[in-house]
C-alpha cells in the first residue's frame, strides 16, 4: 500500500466495458463493480476531508447496511482526480470533489458516505466487504492528489508501518530437541503416559491380591465319625460290617487306602475264605492274625431333574394410531408481484441478491444462461430473470431492464 501510495499514476482512459464519458485531461483511479447507491437518513453534518487514511480490513467490515438507509440502484463506481461517478441502472450520479464538504468511512460496515454543497440529502456507496478496502484507499489517494497532498498520505503510511512494526510481538527463543517436554518426547503425549500409569497401577494392585492370599489349605485326615460314614469293625469274631447308609463323599474314598495301609504286614486270609468270616485263634504264644476290613464302595446319588415351569410369553397390544391432522395452508405473503417463493424475493424492496438460493429457477422464469451472470437478480421486460442486474447489456436479448429482485 505504501508503494502504491508513492508511484501509482492514474490511468488516461476508462477499464473495458465501463460507459463513463471522461472529461479532457480527467484520469481514473479505480473502479469497483457491483456497488449500490444509498441515501442515509436525516443526520449530522459528516467530519471534514482529511488526508488521514483509516486501516479497515475486509473482515472487519461484516455489518449489513442499517436500518433506516435505502438502496437506490445498483451498479459501478468509478473513481477519478476529480470526481466519484456511479453508473447504474435508472442513472448517474457523481460527487465532484471541490464540492465535497463531508466523508465518512463506517469501520464496521462497508459503506461509505458523501455530501456535497449541491445536493441536501446525504447519499454514499455500499459496497462488497472485499472491494472496501481497495475502494477507500483509491479515494483518499485521489483526494490527496486534488489538493496536493499526496506527500502527507506517504507520510501516514510510513508511521502507521512503524507502529506496526512496534507492535510485532517478540520472536520465540529458538530451543533444541533436549528442551522438550516429556509428554512430547513420547508418541501420543500425555494420552499414552496416562494409558501407561493405568497398566502399571493395575499391575502392581494384582501383585498385592497375590502376596496377601493364604497358602494352600492342606487337606485334613477325615474320621468316620466325623464324616458321618458307619465304622468298621477290625476286631476278629465279629460279624459282617453294618451296610453304610446314604452317600459316601469324598473322605470316604480317602479313608479307604489308610484302612489298607494299616493292615500292611498282616497275612492275608485264604481267598476262598469269606470277608466277613474271622480265623480261629491259634495255640497260645502266638497272636491271632486280624481280619482285614473290606473297603466300601461308594455310592453316587443321581440328582433329581428339576422341573420347569414354562411362562407364557407377554402380550402386548399395539397402540392406537395418533389421529393426523392436516397442517394449515401457509399464507401467502405480497410479493409485489413476485412469484410465491420459500426465500422471500420480491419486487418491494431490500438488497440485491448476488448469491442467490439453490433452486430458485423453480419459482421464477430463468434466462438460459443464469447461472452465468457477474451481476445481481434483476427481472427482464419479458418477464424473464437474470443474474446481470448492473452490468453493461443485461437483458439485452429479452427487452432490456424491468426492476431488481430484492430479498
């Protein structure tokens, strides 16, 4: 900006397609398409022309136009060493420099406002939130060269790169590869220490579960008596064991090879000789030999199946249909002649569309070639629309201009 400030020259002649009738000796600035003209309503005087220019970003300048101002006409701007002309569809306006008593740039909205000595009403430009930047500082490079003070404006450029250099926060101190963080050392940060933390709590809590458990319980000699099974007498001369009655568990079957381990020694009887007979005792001096016990044989008892009952599946009775009601008609809205449409474009009044709705040639009679229009929503003679609304030729095949599309 600041070197287009100190070697820009302006043009002799006008960009292509743009109908401007210039002066002997008048030269152009800038030019901006798809602007529109306003009138603002009854205010203050605006703040006197100064070569002072203010910074506005595009992005800054998102506001849509206040309430309370009107759009005239829609069309291009063109900016000379001696004027601000706009071109539109109903006609020409300009705003002559030596009759410029007032400027305003609003820093939220991009338009911008004029008033000149010749005119009551205060009226402006509303332009695209891309084009205002360029647009104002074409003009105040133009202003500055009517009065002759383009050195001054060259002169605000360079402080204001100062104070932006001024302003430049402080470059980082440069760090090695050892300086980094822990969490950024390891693949996935703080995420993969905290997975690893978890395995490793969840380690060391099974570790303490294992050491603090007791040993191995020793399985304990289980007597008859206190197993509940019938004893055995070992003692010759008696009879036969007594049958056991109900099932022998566990101890049982352990209880079997003791009783075969304490007869070790003994000689065994004749096998033909019953089990539950006792030898004859021998001459004196000699001890009887004991009769071995006959081991018993477990029984298992076979369970009992349970019986099951099978329960009856619910039943459940659908609910009864919700009786529908047809949703009313929607009312119709006064388009001014418009075409009832779901965006609400009319022909009373409001901003020009230049993005208009997915499937608005569904309501409205489109030109063939609508979708390749520069301009904004315009409606034809013959009824047809177009999207050249301020642009040279519009609707030069279907009986010239009729009115906007507004939304």
């Amino acid at each position: 900006m600041r070197a287009a400030a100190a070697n820009y020259r302006p043009l002799s002649h006008a960009p292509a397609g743009v109908l401007i009738d210039l002066r002997r000796g008048e030269t152009v600035y800038h030019t901006t398409p798809a602007a529109q003209m306003i009138e603002a309503p009854q205010l203050a005087n605006l703040p006197a022309i100064t070569p002072d220019l203010v910074a506005s970003p595009a992005e800054a300048l998102r506001r849509p136009l206040p309430e309370g101002f009107r759009v005239m006409d829609a069309g291009t701007v063109v900016i000379t060493d001696r004027r601000v002309v706009f071109l539109g569809a109903r006609g020409k306006r300009e705003w002559a420099y030596p009759k410029l008593v007032g400027l305003l740039h609003d820093r939220s909205s991009p338009y911008t406002l004029m008033h000149v000595v010749n005119r009551q009403r205060i009226s402006g430009l509303y332009l695209p939130s891309a084009s205002a930047p360029g647009f104002r500082f074409n003009l105040a490079l133009a202003l500055a060269d009517a009065r002759m003070q383009r050195p001054a404006l060259v002169a605000q450029l360079d402080g204001m790169l100062a104070e932006h250099h001024r302003a430049q926060p402080v470059p980082p101190a440069r760090v090695a590869a050892a300086d980094a963080p822990v969490t950024a050392r390891v693949p996935g940060g703080m995420f993969s220490i905290a997975v690893m933390l978890l395995f490793a709590l969840c380690a060391f809590g099974g570790l303490i579960q294992v050491v603090s458990d007791p040993p191995a319980r020793q399985v304990a000699e289980v007597s008859p008596a206190a197993s509940g099974l019938p004893e055995v007498s070992s003692a010759p001369g008696t009879g036969n064991p007594s049958p056991p009655s109900g099932d022998v568990g566990e101890e049982a079957r352990t209880a079997a090879p003791s009783a075969s381990a304490a007869g070790a020694g003994v000689t065994e009887s004749s096998a033909s000789a019953s089990p539950s007979t006792s030898e004859a005792p021998r001459t004196s001096g000699s001890s009887p030999k004991p009769t071995r016990a006959p081991a018993v044989k477990p029984t298992t008892a076979t369970p009992r199946p349970t019986p099951t009952t099978a329960r009856p599946a619910p039943t459940t009775t659908p609910p009864k249909p919700k009786p529908t009601t047809k949703s009313p008609a929607p009312k119709k809205v006064d388009l001014c002649g418009a075409p009832q449409n779901p965006f609400g474009y009319n022909f009373c009044g409001g901003s020009y569309i230049y993005a208009p709705a997915a499937g608005v040639c569904q309501y409205f009679s489109c030109i063939g070639n609508f979708s390749n229009g520069k301009g904004y929503m315009i409606q034809c003679n013959d009824g047809m629309v177009s999207m050249s609304g301020g642009r040279p030729g519009s609707c030069s095949h279907h009986g010239g201009n009729r009115r906007p599309v507004y939304k």
